[in-house]
C-alpha cells in the first residue's frame, strides 16, 4: 500500500513546503488555501533514492525530460511520466528505476524551456 503524503508550493511566498511541515502545519486545510498547490508522493523513488511527487521533472531513458501527473480521467488511471514526443507517457509501474528527479514544474521551470 503506498503512503498517502503531499508537499506543498506557496504561489505568494514561492517555497516548496515539505510533508513533515504540511503534516504538522496545514494537513487537514491545506486544499482550502487558493496560494497552496499540493502535490501527492507517488510511492515511488528515483535511481537515487529520491522521493517523486507530482509535478516533479525527471529525466529518463535516452535523457527524455517529461514531468510526473497524475491521470484520473483515463481507462487507467494513475501516476505517469508525460515526455514530449511520440512516446508521451509512460505509467508509473512500467518506470522502474531508469529515471531521476532534476527538478520541479515550481522551482525549476528553466528545466523546461528545451522543449
């Protein structure tokens, strides 16, 4: 069973706030504030050991950038790694550990401006 955690982005003070803060801070009000963008652990590490949460930038395979999302609305849904080509997504469970987290959408969207 995969631990249900989130982080947390502040749109106004522009900071990443971590699971340990928002678990004893915010947990249970942090969807009423519109400045707070959760963001859910996807129960998966990188290669490093890494957490991945949702909206982070990972590099993968063949060095393909593409951003962790969570898909609801699909005949399957679940965590994804959605990369900018004919290959576009890849669910969680056929990742494996060929990937690393370089970054988030939030706090590094230089990351992303290649594409």
């Amino acid at each position: 069973m995969r631990e249900i955690k989130f982080r947390v982005w502040d749109k106004l003070l522009k900071r990443m706030f971590s699971w340990e803060w928002v678990h004893d801070n915010f947990f249970s009000r942090i969807f009423d504030y519109p400045n707070m963008i959760p963001m859910q652990f996807t129960g998966l590490k990188d290669k490093n050991g890494k957490e991945v949460y949702e909206s982070d930038i990972v590099i993968g395979i063949y060095n393909k950038i593409g951003i962790i999302q969570y898909y609801a609305l699909t005949p399957r849904s679940g965590f994804g790694i959605q990369y900018w080509d004919k290959d576009s997504l890849r669910w969680s469970d056929e990742i494996g550990l060929e990937f690393e987290v370089i970054g988030n959408i939030y706090e590094n969207p230089e990351l992303l401006e290649t594409k």
